[in-house]
C-alpha cells in the first residue's frame, strides 16, 4: 500500500489507512464509525498505534488524553485538535525580548 502523506484535508483517510495496515484489515472493514472493539484493537495495539499517529501528522498527544480514545471518530477528533493547536502556535509565535 502506498501512503500518502499525512494532511488535515485527509486525516480522516490516513487515520483509516493506518489502522488497516496495523491490524491487517481490509480497507472495507475501516469507518469512521468503527469502534476499537469492532476492529480488534487492544489497550496493547493502541499503544503501538499511537505513536504511528503521532508521527504522521508530526504532533503529540498526552497520554491521559489518548487513553479515552474508543473509536476511529475519537482518533480523528484527537488528531484534528491537535493539529490544528500546532497550527495555531506555529502562525503566531513567541514575542522575542
């Protein structure tokens, strides 16, 4: 499978491809919809998962925060505050003194 590369306009898409290619899925089996019990993922595969994420969109999410996830939307939801904090941060940086 070829990745594209990780945007907000295709978080969505990247969140689903991801979790296919982890849990070997079939891209049909993946919705936004999905929960993790649906799709098999563990408190195990989540940890593995996480860091897969992270890196593709280049941000960090805080472990009591990642912990409440249960469902791809709730990934997806993460992912698009994160990314879009990071933006906010980057368009207006720190006054110099």
């Amino acid at each position: 499978m070829t990745r594209q590369p990780a945007t907000l306009e295709n978080l969505e898409q990247r969140v689903i491809d991801l979790i296919v290619e982890h849990q070997r899925l079939h891209p049909g089996q993946v919705t936004i919809d999905s929960t993790f019990a649906n799709l098999g993922i563990d408190s195990f595969d989540w940890k593995e998962l996480l860091p897969e994420f992270e890196e593709a969109f280049d941000v960090s999410i805080p472990n009591d925060i990642a912990k409440y996830a249960r469902s791809v939307r709730d990934v997806v939801a993460m992912l698009r505050k994160a990314v879009a904090m990071l933006r906010k941060a980057v368009a207006s940086p720190m006054p110099v003194a």
